[in-house]
C-alpha cells in the first residue's frame, strides 16, 4: 500500500509525503525520525491521507500537492477528511487528526 499525506504540524505549517507504511511513519515523524522539517515541528497531526495504487502514482500525486497553495491545501484537507477517516478505521489505525483552523471538520 502505498499513501500520500499531509501533516499539520505544531507551528501551523503543513507538510506533504508519501509512504508505504503510515502508521510507521507517523510515529517516526512524532518521534522526531522523520522528515528533517517535521523534527523541530512536533507533535504533528494527521490532516489529510490517501491510498493509491503503486509508489510511482504516491510520488506523482506527492508533487501534485506539493504544488498547491497553503489555502489550497486546507481546502483540500477538509473536503477529504472523511475519506481520510474511512482508510484510518479500515486499517484499524488510532492517528490524531488535525482540527485545522478556519476549515469545517
């Protein structure tokens, strides 16, 4: 499985990226064995997930987000927040999502 997912982190800033196991990473971003930009940003939260079908669509849909605007990306997050929510109980997973600010959840 692979995921694309954006992480709102403690200072408000929002981060995108990719993996093949989320809860793994997850922990290893609040762990500060993350990415180098989430390590001095922590705790973070989930905002935003979703599963594709291969590591190439991950990475291409991981630039597709990337390219979005913050407003853009908050947007985003809200719309697919149930979505996000079905593939954390499908997985069986407990991630703390993010209740981002001036967005409906």
């Amino acid at each position: 499985m692979n995921f694309v997912y954006i992480l709102h982190c403690a200072d408000g800033t929002l981060y995108t990226g990719w993996t093949s196991d989320l809860k793994r990473r997850f922990v290893a971003h609040n762990n500060g064995h993350g990415a180098k930009y989430t390590r001095c940003r922590r705790p973070v939260l989930l905002a935003y997930c979703e599963l594709l079908p291969s590591k190439g669509a991950a990475l291409s849909r991981e630039a597709e987000l990337k390219k979005l605007s913050r407003a853009e990306k908050l947007v985003f997050c809200a719309r697919g927040r149930q979505g996000t929510r079905n593939i954390l109980q499908s997985l069986q997973m407990i991630i703390p999502l993010s209740k981002l600010e001036g967005v409906d959840n």
